[in-house]
C-alpha cells in the first residue's frame, strides 16, 4: 500500500480512500486544489496504482491504514472520506475503533452482502474490466442497471493496469462485509452521500442506520455511482468542505 500526502501535516487532516478498479489520483485530483486548507492523504490500495502490489487482502489494507494513522498523526484523524469500496473499507475502520476519526464521509458505500451471488458478480465485474481494457465497450443496458443511466464515469476513473485477482480479492471482501457491531461505539459524524440511481447504497445506508441512526443520509439527484464525484468535482468539494466546517 501506499500514501500521497499534500498540504502543511499542522493542518486539519483528511485521509481518502478510492474507489475499486480506480486510482487515488484519477477519483481525487480534482479536488485537490479546493483542499489547499487541509492535509490531504490519499489511499493508494494495493494492486489499484503501479506503486502497489498485487491485492492480496482488503482487510490487511484496512490495518494498515490504522498503521499509517496511529504512527503518522497520533491515532487522530479530522476526517475519514471513502468512495464505494473506500467507503466500505472506511466503515470496517471507524467500526474498529482503534484510531480516532472525529468525521465520516462515505460516499456510496457497499455495505449489503451478496451471498449466493457474490461468486457470479465477481465472474461479471472481471469480464466487464477485461472488455474495456480491451477496448470493447459494455452493453448501454448493464451499465444503466449497475451504474446509473448515461453514466460513464467509472469507465473513465478505471485504472487500466487493475488485474482479475486483484478485482477477485477487492470483490470478496466487498460482496461479503458484515457491519461489525462495535461500530455502535464511534462517537463522530457520520455523513452518507449517494445517488438517486444507485440501488445498492440506498440498501446500504439503511442497514447502517440501525447501527448509527444519527447518520446524514444525503441523496444526489439524478447522479449514479461515481457520477458527482467524477462530473461535478467542484461542487463536490465545496460540498465537502461545508460538511469539514460545519
């Protein structure tokens, strides 16, 4: 794993972490100059950057983030910003309770198990990757269904150097992540971000208000998975900055 780290460290600290089959730099870079404020850290996950290794474990990512936290700022962090399996990976870290996190923003997490179908949306997702890498294009109806109609900013966040395993690894412990119950313990902000047509985050952010029920529960109009953050990155980061200051 690795980190980029931007700003004066004396500042308020927000540390991010991307999206699955993306990078740090294509999800966040273009909010970076409205965060002149704040010392930025981006999450580089393992086998999403060609710094990184190959995936191997989620969960381990997750550690050491915690790591990178407890002996880089003291086990305090101002602020925890994931997107979709950043998001999720956010949730496993604040619900640890090892380090401090005195803000959540989670934009699009995937918190609702798959089950029986992890093991074919995994097959789908690898396939899907392995078309646009090719530069074959994915059926306009499947990318309405799973994306949010014209949407194509996961296709344009795609880290084209992400391989099957990696997908695989990120898919398992995404498709079948539990919501510890110690997460009932964080005493921060919890702000949930997502689109009107995303269905998997509407299901997730209700399954997590039974465990923090104070959650901000924000819904973007007529934006899909990745859509705001992609296409409207200024407004997402003034957006975010009003919740860092709130």
């Amino acid at each position: 794993m690795n980190f980029l780290c931007f700003g004066d460290k004396n500042n308020r600290s927000i540390l991010f972490i991307h999206g699955m089959a993306s990078t740090a730099m294509l999800c966040y870079e273009p909010i970076l100059k409205h965060l002149a404020d704040y010392y930025v850290i981006l999450a580089e996950v393992d086998g999403h950057s060609e710094r990184t290794d190959e995936l191997v474990s989620l969960k381990n990512n997750c550690d050491e983030i915690e790591n990178y936290i407890i002996n880089n700022l003291s086990g305090n962090l101002y602020c925890l910003s994931g997107f979709s399996m950043g998001a999720t990976m956010a949730v496993e870290i604040i619900g640890r309770g090892n380090v401090n996190v005195a803000k959540t923003h989670l934009d699009a997490a995937f918190l609702t198990k798959m089950g029986l179908l992890t093991k074919p949306y995994e097959y789908i997702f690898c396939k899907a990757i392995k078309r646009i890498q090719n530069g074959k294009a994915i059926p306009k109806f499947m990318m309405d269904a799973v994306m949010g109609k014209d949407n194509n900013s996961i296709i344009e966040m795609l880290y084209t150097g992400i391989t099957s395993n990696t997908i695989k690894n990120a898919c398992e412990f995404v498709y079948r992540y539990h919501i510890p119950e110690s997460i009932r313990n964080y005493k921060g902000v919890i702000l949930f971000w997502r689109g009107s047509n995303e269905q998997y985050p509407r299901k997730s952010v209700t399954l997590l208000k039974k465990y923090l029920p104070a959650i901000v529960d924000i819904e973007i109009e007529h934006m899909g998975h990745g859509q705001y953050l992609h296409e409207h990155s200024d407004e997402y980061a003034n957006k975010l900055i009003e919740y860092l200051q709130s």
